[in-house]
C-alpha cells in the first residue's frame, strides 16, 4: 500500500505540502494542467530551490493577475466538477474543501451553503488544494499518517479582525487531531493545512512501518530563528494495512462509588469523544471490591475527559497514559440482501484481505421490520459482502 507521512515539525500549509508533493516526484505540467481546466488560463504554479537554515527544500508560488473576490463552496465546486481533473481527483479536492466549510459554517453560526470563503477562496489557495488533490493522486498515496501538528503562537489578522493563533477554523479542523507545543511566535498551521490533515489524513504518530521510495521537501515563506520552515513528506511502500496512532489512556481506580454514579460518567465520557470506555472489576485495599474506569481518548481531549472522572465520580486520581494503538485501514459499506440494504464497515487486513462488520443498529432495525432473529440478519449481510 502507497504511503504517506507528513512530518509537520514547523506545521502545515497549503503551499508546504504542495511544494513537498512534486519535490518527492509529483509531475508539475500536469499539476499546472489541472489548474488551467480550472478556467484560469493566465494562472500557474511555479517552484523555486531554496534553503531554510541549511536544509533545501522546494517553495511553491502560484502566479496570477491580482483578483478582490469572495467565493461560496458551490462555486468552487462547479469550478471542479468542470475541470479535466479525473474521478479521485475531484473527490480528494471536493472533500477537502467541505471540511474547510464545515469549519467556517461552524464558527460563524452559518451552514456550509451559506458561508462564505475569504483568504482561502482566493485564487493562490484553491489553486493549493487543488493541486495537493492532483499531486496525492499522481503519486498514487493510498493512505497517511502525520506528526502531531504544531499550530504556533500569537495572533494573525484575517478578514474578520485580529484573532489568537489557531485561527477560528484552524481550531475547528483541529479537533480530535493530535497537537504539539510550540513557542513561534507565528501561524504554523493554516486552515487549508488544518483542512488537508482533516481530510486526508488517518493517523498521528510515529513513521509507521514503510520502506520508504521518495522524499520531499516543501518550504513555508517566513524564515523562522527557531527551526527550518520545513514539511518533510516520505512517501513509500507498507504492507502493513494498519494505521499506527498515539493516544491517551485514562485509568481510576473506584471502590465507593455506585453503579449508577458509574453508569452516568461513562455516557459522558462517550459523549466528550472518547473512543472506548470500559470497567475492570479489581480488588483494592482492605479487601475491598472495586472498579477500574478507563478512558482512551485523542491527546487533545484528554483534559476534558479528566475532568468529567474528577467531578462524576469519587476518584482522588486519574492516570494518564500514552498509548500507541494500531489501527486497520477501514471504510464505510453497505450491502443489499433480502432484508434490504445493511450499512456496515469494511476492515482491511495486513495480507490484503477484507473483513465486513454489519453494524448492529442497521441489523437491528432491519430485524424487527421483518420479525427475524437479529442473527440471520448478521450472517445475511456477512453472506452479501463475501459475494
């Protein structure tokens, strides 16, 4: 499997990851090409060799004549949807510039139809989506796995007035992604960087298992004292089909807490974003018969998960640790069988294998709809999917 890990130690941009894109192999003719079906004829995207504090690296600027326009999201889709670019070119494209109005719909109270693209609706950023979207498919990345993303310090002016670093919509679109600290006193990561995580990326931590075939490096403007305004993209071959990703485990221990007390935090913890929570029966001092509550979360949720075991239960201390957790490459499916269509998630093993999981609320209501044992419905839709 082709893939891809975005090491974001000076954050992520649109032209960073464009530029770290064709200097690990992406063809800039048809990058260029893609554009100019666009509808812009006078527009391009050239490349400069450059050095951020020793280290070379390939900066990416978009030449075209100057423009004082606002777009909304169907505009650019219709932009798309009209261009030469292929099938998964236009889907990568379209679905990062829906994350990026879902964020901007969220933040200004409005609906994704509605809001209105400021900075990244101009032409240099569409043309930097759009070219991530052709230059991902051209190096034929079928998965990737990132850095835990700093996002810098301070404030930044945009169209709506000086805001703290992570801009509005950054922050949005960093939800549930793994952040890093980081002093510069500069905006590391833009929205269009943030969308692009958002959007194609499955994974934070470590390189995961690769053998690695390509290196790229793309440049960010500014020059930074701290470090290089690098992001440094390896592109390679996994055959391992899982994804590799860094948690946070919380763990009490409760021995004079109810069940019900119990019961309720669990919920809340599901509902703050956790991604499993479980109880261990355990025995704890004096003979006493407990439960151990756990928690495991994305780092960035881990304090308001903390805070719900502190002031839901009787717990005096909360564990916290740091857990890797690897996860197989999956996706969405539906299958049509007797009792009509069962939506499901489609596992993809490390010998290439495939492995459905109907979904037992689809199961369920198909189920008591046709006055069926819930187990034919399962094994139904196990059949559908091994055809």
């Amino acid at each position: 499997m082709k893939t891809a890990y975005l090491d974001c130690a000076s954050g992520i941009s649109g032209d960073m990851t464009l530029g770290a894109l064709i200097d690990a192999g992406a063809d800039l003719e048809a990058v260029n090409a893609a554009i100019r079906s666009l509808g812009w004829t006078n527009v391009r995207v050239t490349t400069t060799p450059v050095k951020k504090k020793g280290f070379r690296a390939t900066q990416v600027k978009i030449e075209h004549e100057p423009e004082h326009k606002h777009r909304h999201l169907h505009h650019i889709t219709a932009m798309i949807d009209g261009s030469t670019l292929n099938d998964r070119q236009r889907e990568l494209a379209h679905r990062i510039f829906r994350k990026l109005a879902e964020a901007e719909a969220k933040v200004h109270g409005s609906t994704i139809e509605k809001v209105h693209f400021h900075e990244v609706g101009a032409v240099d950023s569409i043309c930097d989506i759009v070219g991530v979207a052709v230059a991902w498919d051209l190096l034929g990345i079928e998965r990737a796995v990132a850095s835990a993303i700093p996002t810098g310090t301070g404030f930044i002016e945009i169209a709506h007035g000086r805001c703290s670093i992570p801009a509005p919509a950054t922050a949005e679109l960093l939800k549930g992604i793994s952040l890093a600290p980081s002093t510069v006193p500069y905006e590391l990561t833009t929205p269009t960087g943030a969308a692009i995580l958002a959007a194609l990326v499955e994974g934070y931590g470590p390189v995961p298992a690769m053998t690695v075939k390509a290196i790229g490096y793309g440049s960010g403007e500014r020059d930074l004292e701290e470090q290089a305004n690098l992001l440094r993209l390896l592109v390679g071959e996994s055959t391992d089909h899982a994804a590799q990703e860094t948690l946070t485990l919380l763990e009490t221990n409760l021995d004079d807490t109810s069940g019900e007390l119990i019961g309720h935090a669990i919920g809340l913890l599901w509902k703050a974003g956790a991604l499993d929570v479980y109880t261990t029966a355990i025995q704890m001092k004096k003979n006493r018969p407990g439960v151990m509550l756990s928690a495991l979360c994305e780092p960035a949720t881990a304090r308001e998960l903390e805070a719900i075991l502190f002031r839901e239960t009787t717990t005096l201390g909360v564990r916290r640790l740091t857990v890797a957790r690897t996860k197989l490459a999956r996706e969405t499916k539906s299958v049509d069988t007797s009792f009509g269509r069962i939506d499901g998630v489609l596992a993809r093993l490390a010998d290439g294998s495939t492995r459905f999981s109907p979904e037992y609320e689809s199961c369920r209501v198909a189920a008591e709809r046709h006055s069926v044992a819930l187990r034919a419905v399962y094994e139904a839709a196990q059949r559908a999917a091994a055809e």
